[in-house]
C-alpha cells in the first residue's frame, strides 16, 4: 500500500490490485444514464402538453357549447341599449345560415318594435340584420353594432356605450372605411 494516502481517501487501485466488476444489469454507464434523463424530459413534456391540450380542449368545448346562451345574453343587453338610446330597432335572432356567429362577432335580424312612436326610423326595411362586434379605436375596445341593410350595405354604426359614441366621433373615416369593407365582406 502507499504511504502517501490521504486519510479518509480510498487508494487507488494499483496494477495488482484488481478492479471492482458489477454485475451486468448493475454496471452504471454513461449511456443508460442519458437514456434514462432523455425519457424523464420527454415524458415531463408529454405531461404538459398533455395538460395544455386537455385545459384547450376543455376551453374549446365549453366555447362551442355555450354560443346559443352567450348570444342570447348578448341579444338582451343590445335591446336594452337600443330601448334607452330611444331607438325602435331590436335584435331578433341570431342569424342563420353562413352569416351566423364568426370569430369577431355575431349577426342577428333585426326587427321594428312594438313602439312605432320611440324613434322615427322610415327608412327600416325587412331583411335588415345587425353585425354586434367590438370596435378598436386609439388603443381602446368598445361595442359596436353595424346596421346592415338586405343588399349588404352597411348603413350606420350603432356604439352601445357612451365611451363608444365619444370615439366613433373622433374616429377618422379611413377607418369607418375599413371596418365598413370588413363587415361587407361577410
């Protein structure tokens, strides 16, 4: 044995002393070591995705099944603001066929209301449907209706908040332009 050792250090083998052998399925290798750090990431990552998918198909679905409650909502809401803008214009239905819901609003059918006295709108005519959306303007969001006649034309913006009638004032016409384009294009 040496006499330099250091106390606490095992030796280090010398060329008579012989080499530990493991057994096959026990020998650490640099390899399987890997292998086994490769499979933990991967099935980690599987995990979340796993997770990300489920909680975007749950979204999805609850998105999907929940349109006819949350266009009804949104029905009701529009008619109240037309009833206190003094208007005699209401939302009907939802809008079938391929004008129905889209990603960035939904049509409905308007109708004249009961009350022909509220507001003088002579120039409603059947077939008229309504595009409910948000509007952008100066950084902000803010609920529009566009009044479309049966040809597809778009009539007028309806802004169904104050914030909303203050901003379409000052919005330039390039981009009511825009937005008229846009909406047409359905």
């Amino acid at each position: 044995m040496n006499n330099d050792k250091k106390p606490g250090l095992p030796a280090e083998p010398t060329g008579s002393e012989s080499k530990v052998h493991w057994p096959k399925f026990i020998e650490p290798s640099v390899e399987g070591l890997r292998s086994l750090l490769d499979s933990v990431i991967v099935k980690d990552a599987m995990k979340l995705f796993g997770w990300i998918g489920s909680i975007l198909l749950v979204a999805g679905l609850s998105w999907a099944l929940t349109q006819p409650v949350r266009s009804r909502f949104l029905m009701r809401a529009v008619n109240r603001v037309l009833e206190q803008n003094g208007d005699s214009r209401r939302l009907n239905e939802l809008s079938s066929g391929s004008r129905g819901s889209s990603m960035i609003g939904s049509w409905y059918t308007m109708i004249k209301a009961w009350q022909q006295d509220i507001s003088d709108n002579e120039n409603f005519s059947e077939g008229t449907k309504a595009f409910v959306f948000s509007f952008i303007a100066e950084g902000t969001f803010f609920p529009c209706a566009a009044v479309v006649d049966p040809v597809g034309r778009v009539q007028e913006f309806i802004p169904l908040n104050i914030h909303g009638k203050k901003m379409l004032e000052r919005i330039s016409p390039g981009i009511l332009k825009l937005y008229i384009r846009r909406i047409e294009g359905f």
